[in-house]
C-alpha cells in the first residue's frame, strides 16, 4: 500500500530557494486512491516549490504510462501521460481551489498534492481511449460488430431470428 504521506508539503519549511519535487507512481498509488478512472500506472513525477512574496510557485511535470481500460473492447490498456502544471500556493482561511490559484489553511501550513497529481493525470488522458487498430479483444470486436449490425438494421434479411424472440412474437394478449 502506497503512503500518500510522502506528497504533503509543509510550506513553512519551504525556502525562496527552488526546492525540489520527485515520486515515483506505481499500482499502490492508484489502489491508495481507489480511483477508477485509472486501474494502475508507472509515472515519474518531478517538480519544484519555491517560496516567492506572497505566494509559492509550484511546479509539476509528470511523465509514463497509466492503465485504462478501452471504450471498444474493456479490456486494459497502456496509455502514454506527459502533463505539465502551474499553480499559485497562497496561505488563507481553509483550503480551497481557484483555477490556478491554491489557497492552504495558514494554520495548518501543508499542501497535499496528491489529488492535484491524479488530476494533472486524468487531464491528460484522452475522451476517446482505444487500442491502436488491430490491437482490441476479437471476441469482444466480432461481438460489437453483430450487434451494431443487428441495431443498425444492417443485418442480413436472410438470417433466422434467434428463438427465444420467435416463440414471443407467436404470443397474443386475450
């Protein structure tokens, strides 16, 4: 099991020097969450905080694979992350997200980054994730293919309609 620990910053500790960031993402992260858009993953995630008047400057570069599943077929697949992030850390009252802007309870004093790297992450995967062409479960394609087919109304005419549905149509309501 992943310890999501070790992605809180205590922001009092962080100095005007660049400090900086680096984890590494396997299956345990993803479990940790118990997210589902994505079931596993190899990342390497690196970044820098530097402290600057006012604010800190976080940035966040994350690259490798995660395991998705497949819109065509269901079955997983690797898909490529390279994502890059910006933001403005800023103390204030209780935490909040304002597009770029991350305001960290002042008494409290640590940033977690851990939904802001699964998020950077799912942003970058694609709406539409399908394997390359010829790569899909057969199974799972001829199936689609049949079925897409039979509601298309493209079904060949000549072909006998399944029992099951023969017997209710024979059916009459008294």
């Amino acid at each position: 099991m992943c310890s999501l620990e070790q992605f809180k910053i205590d922001l009092k500790g962080v100095s005007n020097e660049a400090t900086a960031l680096a984890w590494t993402l396997d299956n345990s992260f993803f479990e940790a969450l118990d997210a589902a858009e994505v079931q596993g993953g190899a990342l390497h995630v690196s970044g820098s905080i530097r402290k600057a008047t006012g604010f800190f400057e976080l940035s966040l570069h994350t690259a490798g694979t995660v395991t998705i599943s497949c819109d065509r077929c269901l079955d997983p697949m690797e898909q490529p992350i390279t994502a890059d992030s910006n933001m403005v850390v800023k103390f204030g009252q209780g935490d909040s997200t304002e597009d770029d802007v991350i305001i960290v309870d002042e008494d409290k004093g640590i940033l977690d980054t851990t939904w802001l790297i699964y998020e950077m992450i799912v942003l970058d995967i694609p709406i539409k994730h399908v394997h390359a062409p010829g790569k899909c479960n057969e199974a799972m394609t001829q199936a689609l293919e049949e079925l897409s087919a039979d509601r298309s109304g493209d079904a060949d005419s000549t072909r006998t309609i399944d029992p099951r549905w023969e017997k209710l149509k024979r059916l009459s309501i008294k």
